[in-house]
C-alpha cells in the first residue's frame, strides 16, 4: 500500500512535469495494484483528484509518439471497469482526448483507447452520450472501416486483438435501450464493416463473437434490415454456422439469425446460402435427445425454418412445386410424436398454403388427412399451439373453391367440431374461420352445420365474447354464413331459436362494410324464409331504426344502402314492422337515394318507395 501511496503521489508529481521515466514507473506500479484489487485502488485513484490530470496526460496529441500514452489509456480502461467509475471518467474529462487518439497509427494506442472507451460504454448511459457527443462512435467506425478494407497509413495488418477490441467498443456502444445511438451507427456504415470483418476473420472466435453480438443489437432495429439486406450477411452467417460444433456458439448465431429472418428480402439470401440444410440437420441431431440445450435447439431450428416460408419468395423456391425435399421433410414432422415438430410442421403447412396453387397441390397429397389425424391426437392431450396451428394450415387449404368439397368429404368439419369445447380463443378463432371457409359456396355442409344446433348454441355464446374481438367478429361471420350458404328454412329456425338475430342486427352496424353487408344479406334471407319466427326479435334489436340510420348515413356504402333497401321490403309483411317502417318516413329518405350516383341504388330506391307507397 506504501507503494500505491508513492506511485499515486509520483504520478500527480509527474503529470505536472515530472520525468519520462518516473510517470513509467508509477503508471505501472498502479496498473499492478489494479489487477490484484481494481475496486479499491481505483477509489484511491479518484479520491486524489488523479483523473483529471490523465485527461492532460492524453491531449498531448494523437501521434501516441509518447511511451506512456497507451498506459495512460490502459489506466482508465482498468479504472472503467467499475460500474461506479464510469460517470466519473465522463466528469474527469477523458472522453474527448480518448477519442483524439482513435487517429493515432500506434497499435497499442489504439487498443488500450478502444479499450478504455469501450469500458466506460458497458452498461452506462451516461459513458454513451458522452462518446457520442466527442464522435467517438463515427471515430471507431472510420478507424474499424479503415483496418478492415487496409486503408489505413501504416497498420497494413492490425491484430485480431485491435479489431476485437474496437468491435466490442461499438458492442457496448449499441448494448442500451436508445435505438438513436443504434441508428446512427447504421447510417455511419457500420453494418458493411463488420460483415466484411466477420468474412475476413471467421476462425477469430473472440472478434466472430463480437461482431455476432453487436448483429444482434443492430438487427432488432428496422431500418437495420436494409442494410443488412444489402450485404453478404446471409452467407457469411450460414458459413459460420456450418463450422460450429459448440451448442453455445449456434445459439449465438440463431439470435442474430431469428431478427434478420423477418426481412424477406434476407429470407431469400438465407435460403440460398444454404440456412435450411443447417437447420433440417440441425433437428436431425437433437431429434429424440432430452438433453435441454438439444431441446432448446430444435425448437429454435424448428422455429427458424417456419419463419423463412413466411416469406413468398424464399416459401415457393423451398416448396418447389410440392415435389422440393425441403418441403417433404417439413412434412414428415407433423405425424412426429414431438410435439415442438408437430407445430412446426403445421404452421409451415400453413405457411406452404398460401396460394390456390399450393393449396389444391397439398390437398391431393393427403396432407388433409394428417393434420386431421395430428388433431385427433390432440383432442385429449390438449396441447393448444399444436390445435391452432393443424387449424391455421386447414383453414388456408379451405380456400380454394375446389378443395372445399374434397376437405368436407374427408371429415374435416367433423374433426373440427371435436374443439367446440375449447375455452382457448386462439383456438376457437381457427376453428370458426377454419368452418368459415369450409361452407363457402357449399350449400349442403352449410345446412348440416346450421342445423346443428350445439354449433349455432356455441356461436351466439361466442357472439358475445367481448373480451375476445376476433372470436366475436368471426363467430358472427361463421352465423350469417351458414344463413347466407344454407338459404334453408331449417338453418333460419335454428338460428333464430338460438338466440342469434340480434347478434345478426349488431353485426349490421358493424365498422367493416364486409361484415355489414353479410349481416343485412343473413337477415333478408331470414325475413323472405320466416319472418314471423323472427318478427319479434327485428323489433327487440331495434333492426328498423338501424336500417334507417344505414340509408340515411352518407359513409354508407352503395352495397350497404341497396341491401338495406332490400330488407325494408321484406318486413313490410310485418304488421308491428310496417309500423316502425311507416313512423320514420322511410319513403321521404327512400325518396332521396332516387337520385344517387350508383344506378343500382337509385333503380331500388325507385322500387322501394313504389312498394312503401303501395302499402302506406
């Protein structure tokens, strides 16, 4: 302690004019003491009032001519280390002669200034600001930038130390909360940089590292994407990747993998590269294995390739037409007694099922019967990311008109309805769209579904799900579907007994035209099949004064007045209706959209008011 005592007092003695060699010799006597206790020598060194004169030690200028200018530099990188230094080396001045000497062409000046601005970024908001306020980030990239592409004067060959170390510098520069400071970094160029870094030296574990963590800082940021895009990121990555056997070191490259995925543009590059290979032999090794890191990489392999058929293009370069061997082995994981491969497998069906094409070619696969048997499975297991995914894949298959018959035929709504019961609203969504699209077109099934009345009984619950708006919006859709598809008699007593009009009459008001006009047609196919049944409900729900407001509303669409018109005629029949019809002076309003734009809604209004006229 005698010497630290001694060194902290030659130092102040030096740094204000001493000798060469003295300010050496306490510099380096205090680095010592550092390493063997860096919390409380670097106490002592604040509590004398040594920082700020390091400051003046550094600006003597960027040459780094003088021995001392990299200890000085090691000093405050040491001293930064400490959470609560950090502000004070901001206060003591060091930042900007630090930065100064980013431009010196002294190696070892350079990693110990990179060092000590790196340190004094880790975990400090305050260390950040400050750097950035001297132009020590675009300073780090324009030195990094210059190394990498050897363009700089006189270091031909930097160390893998520098580079890792001015790498990890701009790590901890981008390792907060402020996406500005993340931003500013891309738009300096940074990104280009460090994946020429990465291609330049991928058997440097440490400085791979470091740029792979500062990917991942960069990627969540969307305007990152773009410039990631424009880079070879995608092969340099994949490359990697193929030489790691460390689980640590993959999970590393997954993280930065999983956000520039999102990009469809590097969805495609990632595919070239050759990224599915890796991941399809990646759950091939850890497939059965209850180890939990093996566990946790299948799941983010698994993840990962459904989250690259997201996007249209790299999806049909992997579908191949339904004959690419990528797809066939997606496919094989949904009859998987695993249950992360089941999901996997279903939502990249889901996935593949984007278009009629791949639709019609999947359901001639009999990839229908799988995930109709995945389902089965999952009836008492329960397991309900599996339930919404097998769903999400049927309810895309569904669409093609030419499937629906097909998928009906094959017990599709049958094994549906097993989930009726499911208290899950990512489930009953699915469900409910999954039916939606099923009796599109497809008179009989609609009438089978709409006459059962466990299913309509569950709807007009469903039709009451507040809490839940795309359960509600669907079960409504899937209610004035199976009246509009059905047109039956049978299906109208059903609904109406369930209790389902007046959900129909709010569903009328309804923000989306869609869903507005599909309620009016349900309800106008009601009152021309059994308007009496229904009498009493039109006027609880009060369905006259909304067909009023609807045609009197100028925002209403031309489909929207011309069905509600429609509707007026068909409650005419009703003794209480024709009442309320008369008490609002439809004719006066009727009279009115005589002379709208659209023909179609003039040419009714004109046979509206006839027929109100008529029976005044």
């Amino acid at each position: 302690m005698d010497n630290l005592s001694e060194a902290l007092r030659q130092l102040k003695v030096s740094s204000a004019g001493g000798s060469t060699e003295d300010l050496q010799s306490s510099l380096d006597t205090l680095l010592k003491a550092l390493a063997d206790n860096n919390a409380d020598v670097s106490g002592r060194v604040h509590e004398t009032g040594l920082l700020p004169q390091l400051a003046s030690l550094l600006a003597a200028g960027p040459s780094g001519s003088s021995p001392c200018t990299p200890k000085v530099a090691n000093l405050i990188a040491e001293i930064a280390k400490n959470e609560c230094m950090r502000g004070v080396c901001v206060e003591a001045g060091l930042i900007p002669p630090l930065v100064q000497l980013l431009a010196s062409e002294d190696q070892e000046v350079l990693l110990q200034t990179g060092r000590a601005l790196g340190n004094i970024c880790y975990d400090s908001q305050e260390g950040r600001m400050a750097v950035e306020a001297a132009g020590g980030a675009a300073a780090v990239c324009v030195l990094l930038e210059s190394l990498v592409s050897h363009t700089h004067t006189h270091i031909h060959a930097p160390s893998g130390a520098l580079l890792t170390v001015l790498s990890g510098a701009l790590v901890n520069y981008t390792n907060g909360d402020d996406d500005s400071l993340q931003g500013q970094l891309i738009s300096m160029g940074v990104i280009p940089t460090l994946v020429k870094l990465l291609g330049q030296h991928s058997d440097n574990t440490p400085l791979t590292e470091m740029c792979l963590i500062a990917f991942g800082n960069l990627a969540e940021l969307e305007s990152s994407k773009e410039a990631f895009a424009a880079t070879g990121v995608a092969r340099e990555l994949v490359q990697l990747f193929k030489k790691q056997t460390e689980h640590e070191k993959k999970e590393m490259i997954f993280e930065v993998l999983a956000p520039l995925a999102e990009n469809d543009v590097i969805k495609l590059q990632l595919v070239e590269a050759g990224l599915v290979e890796c991941l399809l032999d990646v759950v091939s090794i850890t497939l059965g294995s209850q180890r939990e890191e093996d566990v946790a990489q299948l799941k983010t392999a698994s993840d990962l390739m459904v989250l690259l058929l997201l996007g249209d293009e790299s999806m049909q370069k992997l579908f191949e037409g339904g004959k690419g061997g990528v797809f066939k082995q997606v496919l094989s994981w949904v009859p998987s007694d695993n249950h992360q491969l089941q999901l996997a497998g279903a939502l990249a069906i889901a996935n593949f099922a984007r278009n009629d094409g791949n639709c019609i070619h999947m359901v001639e696969c009999g990839i229908v019967g799988n995930l109709l048997q995945l389902l089965d499975r999952h009836v008492e297991e329960g397991n309900v990311t599996v339930q919404h995914a097998a769903l999400s894949a049927l309810r895309n298959l569904a669409i093609p008109v030419v499937n629906k018959s097909k998928m009906l035929a094959g017990g599709v709504a049958e094994v549906v309805l097993k989930f009726l019961q499911s208290e899950m609203p990512p489930v009953q969504f699915k469900l409910l769209g999954t039916l939606r699209m099923l009796i599109d077109t497809q008179a009989e099934a609609a009438d089978k579904l709409g006459t059962n009345s466990k299913l309509v009984e569950r709807l007009v619950e469903w039709c009451e799900a507040k809490d839940h708006a795309g359960v509600m919006g669907e079960a409504n859709r899937l209610l004035s579907a199976l009246i509009r598809h059905s047109k039956t008699k049978d299906v109208v007593r059903t609904v109406v007994q369930s209790g389902g009009v007046k959900h129909l009459v709010t569903m009328a008001t309804s923000e989306h035209m869609i869903m507005q006009n599909e309620a009016l047609v349900a309800l106008g196919i009601i009152a021309a099949l059994d308007l009496a049944l229904a009498e009493k409900d039109f006027v609880g729900a009060g369905l006259v004064q909304i067909l009023h407001k609807l045609l009197t509303d100028d925002r209403s669409a031309p489909e929207i007045k011309y069905n509600s018109m429609i509707l007026i005629c068909s409650l005419l029949s009703s003794e209480p209706l024709h009442k309320e019809v008369t008490s609002l002076a439809f004719v006066d309003v009727v009279s009115k959209l005589r002379s709208h734009d659209n023909k179609t809604v003039s040419h009714q209004a004109s046979l509206t008011e006839q027929r109100l006229t008529a029976q005044s």
